[in-house]
C-alpha cells in the first residue's frame, strides 16, 4: 500500500532529500503535501514534479502568485499553513522537516489527528518534548526518529528488551573546528563554520554542530524519544560518522548501527518501517576503504554548549525551552555576522542564569517563554 506523506520544510536540506526517496519508491510512497519557507523558486520546482493537494510557504504575497500559477492546488501561507500541511490532509506521515520549534505546534496537530511522525525537527523535542510524547501516547502515534543518531539508537533498539539497555552512546563527528582549541575559535568566520567535514546539511544546524550545540540538543532528543535517564546517555567523538549511534547493554553487549554519511538511510527507514527497501543506486559502506575508525573523549570545556545543553536537560522544566530558544536566536544572529562564533554560547548561558525555571510546562508557557528568550537574547546586545 501506498503511504501518504506530508512534509514540512520541503526545501532544506533533509526536506529535499526526502523528495529524492519519495521519488526513488514510487510505489511506496505519495507525496500529498508540503511546507516551504521563502525559497519559492525550490517550491515552483516541486509543484512542477509532483502532483500534491496543499502547500504552503512563508509570505502571503508568494501564496496568492503560486495560486493563481498553480489553482489545483491549495495554497497556504505563514502558521496557518504550517497546520494545513501537518494536521489538514489525509496523509498517513508527516515528515517534519521544518526548522526550529516553529515545528512544534504543527506536530502537536497532526499527532491528535493521528498521523505518524518521522521527525528531523529536533527543536521542537527539545523545547517541548514531554508535551509531543504525552500526546503521541494519547493518540497512540508513533514518533520515528529521522535524526541519524537517534535512528542508529531505535535500530539498535529493536526487538531488545529497554530494561536490558545500560547506556546509550552517541556518536559526534566534531564538527568545522573539532580540530582547534577553544582560543583558536576567536575571530572564525561563518564561512570557516559552515564548512563541515562529513555531512552537507542547513546552515543552522551545520553552526550547531561547529558549536556541539546539536549533540546536547541530540542527548536532550534521546532522553525525550526514549525516555532515557541522562546518567545513562554518553556522547563519544569519532571523526568519521560511520557509527551513527551504540546501545551497551547490562550483558555488556554493545550493538552500533553503521553506514556511509547519507540522511537519505534514516529517512528512508523512518518511512519504510518496519520495513526496509533497496537503494541500489546508494554508495555501500566499505569498510576495507575506510581501514581505520577513531574515537576520543569528549571534551566538555572545549565544547561549552554541550555542557550547557546537558545542564539544562537536567534541570528540565522550562530550561531545555529557554536554551533552545537563544541557541536559536544567538545562531541566527551569528549568521547575519552581527556577534562573534564564541559569543553564541555566552548568549545562551546567559539566557540560561537569568530564567527562573518552570516545571511541567503546558503548551502556553512553552511558547511564551520561547519568545520572551528570543527578545532576551536580542536584548543583551544592546
Ligand atoms: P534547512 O535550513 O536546510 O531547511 C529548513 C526548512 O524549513 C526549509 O524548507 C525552510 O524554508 C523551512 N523554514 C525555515 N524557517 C521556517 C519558518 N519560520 N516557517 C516555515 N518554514 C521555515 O534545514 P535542515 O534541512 O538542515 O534541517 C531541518 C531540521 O532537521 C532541523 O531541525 C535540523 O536540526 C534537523 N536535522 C537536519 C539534518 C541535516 O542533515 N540537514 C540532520 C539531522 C537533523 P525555505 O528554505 O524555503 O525558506
Ligand atoms: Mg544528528
């Protein structure tokens, strides 16, 4: 049977590669409706390729012109229609693919209607993550993870018994600078940041990896998705990406989960599952080639924001809100070159001394603190 998928951020980076597996399974899978941002030219190019019943992008005024072009289709813009392509269609899937914890409410919509969710967002799990799984188990949707690590983890996992687990490891390649020490990191460009060693990814999450910030934000995801304790989750660096993830177990088994550096793997398995399809045009691991894996500690001072990150899973609350947030905001800001690379982390420790924490946060207070952090941030550069 055919699975109906709708997708969110259809026009980065994990957005487009979901578009290259749809296309890949035409059988399998239908796309019916996506999201895209302000990139109207990358949305143009999907209408043309596929036959879907509702879209949505950014501004309004890009909306009415896609109307008027493409008047099969339903257009939407702005949140709302975020809504529409997330809870509004008939699919079977969401993919959300979308960035920042803008995701958030979208997916809370689409699981009370009942439609599974493969989730790249990882934003929207930290900043609300207790709120997505309570109603996942209300609804009984399930939740795959597209995120490479988090997708080894749930491999691993399966058919194992959670009780007989003793520690997730997740795996960090270190990112543009995992070769420099902190005092080297003042004055990096956001051209050095961008360059990453082993994945092409999006620009935010590509300087979230230069900081370690996307490993905490990877722990706090773990700890949502399978309801881990932080105790019992490590972080290990190994340069090559090729173990995507490991589960220890009390017997001291260890089982990993390996392949080449490619998001098209765990996308794929979050829509084919529990099934797995060919891909016999992809590159295969191999081994013999690569010879040699490498593995090191992790270094906490010298990537500040993982601490940071892991501080606030613990604390928990409000905190992994307030730290998403600035992250997000103190990213952005870097982007547009108006602070430096190791002001980013100061933004969000910052933003972290400062909030008083709230515990079992509704979806109100989540949002509210979300942009009251967003303001804050901003704030502290005047
Ligand atoms: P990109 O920046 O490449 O793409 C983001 C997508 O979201 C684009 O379609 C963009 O639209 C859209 N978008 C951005 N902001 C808004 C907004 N405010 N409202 C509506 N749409 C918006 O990001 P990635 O694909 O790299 O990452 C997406 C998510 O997946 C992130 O949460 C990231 O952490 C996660 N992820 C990414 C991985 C990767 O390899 N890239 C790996 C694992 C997780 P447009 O471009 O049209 O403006
Ligand atoms: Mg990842």
């Amino acid at each position: 049977m055919t699975k109906r998928i709708s997708l969110l951020g259809a026009t980065g980076s994990i957005g487009i590669q979901t578009l290259d597996i749809i296309k890949e399974h035409p059988n399998q899978f239908q796309l019916v409706a996506f999201s895209a941002g302000r990139n109207i030219t990358e949305t143009r190019k999907i209408l043309s390729e596929f036959t879907v019943e509702v879209v949505s992008v950014f501004l309004e005024e890009d909306a009415r012109q896609l109307q008027a072009d493409f008047p099969k289709v339903q257009v939407f813009f702005g949140e709302e229609g975020l809504f529409q392509v997330a809870a509004h269609t008939n699919a079977d899937v969401l993919v959300n693919a979308v960035l920042g914890s803008v995701g958030l409410r979208p997916t809370l919509e689409a699981i009370k209607k009942g439609i599974t969710i493969a989730i790249a967002n990882k934003e929207t799990l930290v900043t609300a993550g207790h709120l997505v799984m309570q109603a996942a188990k209300e609804h009984n949707v399930p939740i795959l993870p597209v995120d490479s690590e988090h997708s080894a983890l749930f491999q691993a996992m399966n058919g194992e018994k959670k009780s007989e687990i003793s520690k997730l490891i997740i795996t960090a390649s270190g990112g543009s600078f995992r070769d420099r020490t902190r005092e080297e990191l003042k004055g990096v460009t956001v051209k050095d940041a961008l360059n990453h060693p082993n994945w092409s990814m999006g620009a935010k999450i590509t300087i979230d990896s230069a900081t370690m910030m996307n490993k905490g934000l990877e722990v706090i995801e773990a700890h949502v998705l399978f309801n881990t304790s932080y105790d019992d989750i490590e972080v290990l660096l190994h340069r090559e990406s090729i173990i995507h993830s490991m589960i220890e177990f009390h017997d001291t088994s260890v089982i990993a989960q390996l392949g080449t550096p490619d998001m098209r793997v765990p996308i794929q398995y979050a829509l084919s599952y529990p099934n797995r399809f060919e891909r016999p045009n992809a590159k295969r691991l191999n081994l013999a080639e690569i010879g040699k894996l490498h593995f090191e500690e992790m270094d906490y001072k010298r990537y500040h924001a993982l601490k940071l990150a892991i501080d606030a899973g613990r604390a928990g609350g409000t905190m992994t809100t307030v730290l998403n947030a600035a992250n997000e905001a103190a990213v952005a800001l870097f982007l547009e070159e108006k602070i430096s690379f190791l002001t980013i982390d100061e933004l969000i420790e910052r933003a972290m001394d400062v909030h008083v924490n709230i515990s079992s946060p509704d979806l109100e207070t989540i949002l509210h603190v979300d942009a009251e952090t967003r303001k804050a941030v901003q704030n502290m550069l005047k």
